[in-house]
C-alpha cells in the first residue's frame, strides 16, 4: 500500500476571525463581523439542521433578531408566546405572568421555536452575510501565538481533510462542548449549583386556551420543576430539570421508564400529558452547570454557553448567547481596528458578560425556595417589584430599563421574609446544600 494515501490531505487557510461553533452565539457573531467587512470562518461540527434543546426565546430576543434581518423568518416558524404560568403542589392555584406587565411595555412577546430550525436560520444569516461556513468541521486544537499574533487553528472535515487557519482573532461558541474553556483548563464545576436534565416531545398535549396555548408553563414538584414549551408543529417539549440525589433512584431502569415515573410525579403535568403521545427519544444531560474562570484573552472570547451555564428555568440559554455575541462583535471590531483600544474593549466585554448570569443566578439558585417560590406564587407590586420580576423574565436586562431599583426592593422583601421565618429558611437552606452535592454512587449519572 502506497504510504502517502494514509496521509491526510492538508490545505491552509487565512482569516480575520474564526468562529468555533454555529449555535446562535456562533452564527450571530459571525453574521455581525462579516457584516462590518472582516473575513470570518465559522466551524461547526455538525450540520444544521440538526437537534438542541432550549427551544424558548425572551422578549429581549426579538430585537436582536430584527438587527440580525431575520425577525421574519423566525416569526413563521414560531410558536407565540405572550407570557409563563408557574405551578406549584404547595398552592392551591396556578400564577400566570404576561411579559406586557413588565417595566417597558413595548416587548410583551416572544416565541417558542425548534431549535433545529431556529439554529439552521441563524446560520445560514452568517453564510448569507459572506461569512464562510463549514459544517461537518471538527475543531482539533487551537494554538495562539505569541505577541498577540493571533492563531492557528487546524480542524478535520468530514472527508477527513485537515485545515489549518491562521485567524487574528478566535470566538469560541461551542456550547456546552466549552472548547477553550477545557483546553485551557480554566472550566469550573458551578459550586452553588448542581442539576441534570430529562427531556423529551409530546404530541396531543393538552395546552392552555386561545392565545395562552403558547405559553411556556413551569410545574415544580419534589426533586425539582418541569418545563412545558408548546410548538407551533402541534409537538410539546418537556423536560424535568432534576437534583442529583434523585437520579440514583433510577438504577436499571430505562430513561424513558424513569421519564414517565417521574412525570407521574406532577399530577397536573401527568393531567395535561394523560392522552399524549412520545414522538421522540428521552434524552439527557448531565452537569449541568459550569463557569469558566475568565471570559477572554489578548485574541479570545468566550461566549455564551462557551463561558457559562447555569439552569435553564427562565429560559435565558438563547438570548445570553445572542447578546454575548452582540457585545463580542463590538469587542472584536475595536481590537481589530483600534489595538490601542482593546484593552478598554476587553474590559467592557467581560463586565457585559457578567451582568445577564449575575441577575438570573441570584433567582436560579432560590428558584426553589419556598420564600421565593411564595413570592412567585402571590406576586405583589409594591415599589413595582412585580413590574421588575417580569422584565428579568423577559430579558429585559441589558437595555436602558432601570430595574436596579425595583429588583433590590424584591431582593429585600425576600430577606426580610426569610428572617422573620427563620427556621424554614434553615430548614430550606441546608435541603439545597444536600440537594446539589456531587456524587458519583451509582444511578446518579445519565447515558
């Protein structure tokens, strides 16, 4: 056999800046830098469409989607949805919130989109814009030179040819797959967070009426909550984001054996789910949350789920990654142009990069607090705190609405309450510390 046909066929390239990963972080940062000139590769391992989880946008959403040009595309394929509904076997009502209630009034909707849909008019926005796109392009490594020289990235296609770009700058959007995060070993597990998901679509799911039906609705239940995302297919998408405790219960059985068990766990989930049909394979995730150590370096970013993720409970995966990539394609365009400004740029990129995660984490982490979990139950409006909750849910977070003010005040009531019930707080306080512990028994991983 001749030696050189085992040799994998190599070529070389040149960009200005390659993105890793075409998720909505990915393809919306490359769409905005080709859009201002610059060469942009993008690598995404897989091809589009393809699945992912995560299918409820915010309000917040919407405007980014009409500076992307793509707000129509994503309006035919959507599902709309005017507001959530929180249920819980504490209460003896459900509460629902419509995002019109919140501080600006001008984003009362958004919409509930397959991802393998959404995802693939992103993408296509990025090669539409003269970005370069490869799918079926794996990434291998990353190797930065030195005096902030840039890159060189080398990547296998699928017919097994190996590129080797050499980049000015690189964007790692590669989700949950943390590209740089791992290599750089700058990956943390989230200490004050620790969960797993099941999920799975349902047809014939009973759905609130007239213009409700759309509307995502969350059910907690003992081991944590469930989401319901109706899509405008006639499919329902319905996960149960679980405590890791709880998973060494399934032992042998099957993960959709251990999905129904646990749906018939919430009785008004297991209601509106009585005469559905599963037309998918349960699937599962675990260690859920993570953040990475730093944001960027001299010719990096990190964006979205690359840096970090927390809980999926107010639906913020796609609107965080979106506006990770508005603030980086600022950062980038002011390093590229402007050297002498990028260190200001860099700082502004990090700062931006904390405000979403900071604001959703502080609600993430009691999200199952009865003092909170009350509070969201019988909402009040004193000093607009209920106006204010509504914009977090909405994403209304990086704009000019001034919801400091009021979410401090929610923030006091909440302490103020957890005082005067000091021993459920306790009692509540040490639950969640036992809840999300690390353990590798067996039964507490998923596969």
């Amino acid at each position: 056999m001749n030696p050189l046909a085992e040799s994998p066929v190599t070529r070389a390239s040149d960009c200005d800046v390659l993105v890793i990963g075409g998720g909505p972080a990915g393809s919306t940062a490359a769409a905005l830098l080709a859009g201002r000139g610059y060469r942009v590769t993008l690598l995404e391992k897989a091809h589009h469409p393809r699945f992912h989880i995560g299918e409820s946008l915010l309000p917040a959403n919407l405007p980014l989607l009409e500076k992307l040009g793509v707000a129509d595309a994503v309006k035919a394929i959507g599902m709309e949805k005017w507001g959530a509904e929180f249920v819980s076997p504490w209460h003896d009502h459900t509460q629902p919130y419509e995002f019109g209630g919140a501080m600006d009034k001008s984003m009362p909707m958004a919409y509930q989109v397959r991802r393998s849909e959404f995802d693939e008019i992103l993408i296509r926005n990025a090669s539409r814009k003269n970005a370069r796109v490869a799918e079926g392009c794996q990434v291998l490594d990353v190797e930065f030179l030195k005096g902030n020289e840039g890159a060189l990235v080398r990547a296998r296609h699928e017919d097994g040819c190996v590129e080797t770009v050499a980049t000015r700058f690189v964007l790692d959007a590669s989700g949950r797959d943390t590209f740089l995060g791992n290599r750089l070993k700058v990956k943390k597990r989230n200490t004050q967070h620790n969960s797993a998901a099941i999920f799975g679509h349902f047809s014939g799911a009973e759905r609130k009426p007239g213009r409700t039906e759309g509307d995502i609705m969350l059910y907690w239940f003992e081991h944590g909550w469930f989401w319901f995302i109706p899509l405008s297919d006639g499919a329902t998408s319905v996960g149960a984001v679980v405590w890791p405790y709880y998973l060494k219960t399934r032992k042998k059985k099957t993960l959709e054996e251990f999905f129904r068990e646990t749906i018939a766990l919430c009785t008004p989930l297991h209601t509106r789910l009585q005469n559905a049909q599963l037309i998918s394979p349960v699937e599962a995730t675990g260690n859920y949350s993570y953040v990475c150590e730093r944001t960027h370096g001299s010719n990096y970013l990190l964006l979205g789920d690359a840096y970090t993720f927390i809980d999926p409970v107010f639906s913020s995966g796609v609107l965080l990654a979106m506006q990770s990539a508005f603030a980086g394609a600022e950062a980038v365009d002011t390093c590229l142009r402007h050297p002498q400004q990028a260190a200001a740029a860099l700082e502004k990129f990090d700062r931006a990069m904390h405000v979403g995660p900071k604001i959703f984490s502080w609600f993430i982490y009691r999200v199952t607090n009865p003092t909170l979990r009350n509070m969201f139950m019988e909402p009040r409006n004193y000093f607009r705190v209920r106006e204010a909750m509504l914009s977090v849910l909405a994403g209304d977070l990086f704009g000019k609405t001034r919801i400091g003010g009021p979410l401090l005040a929610f923030k006091g009531f909440y302490y103020v309450t957890s005082i005067i019930n000091f021993g459920r707080t306790l009692k509540s306080w040490r639950m969640r510390r036992n809840n999300i512990r690390v353990t590798d028994e067996p039964g507490a991983t998923i596969n």
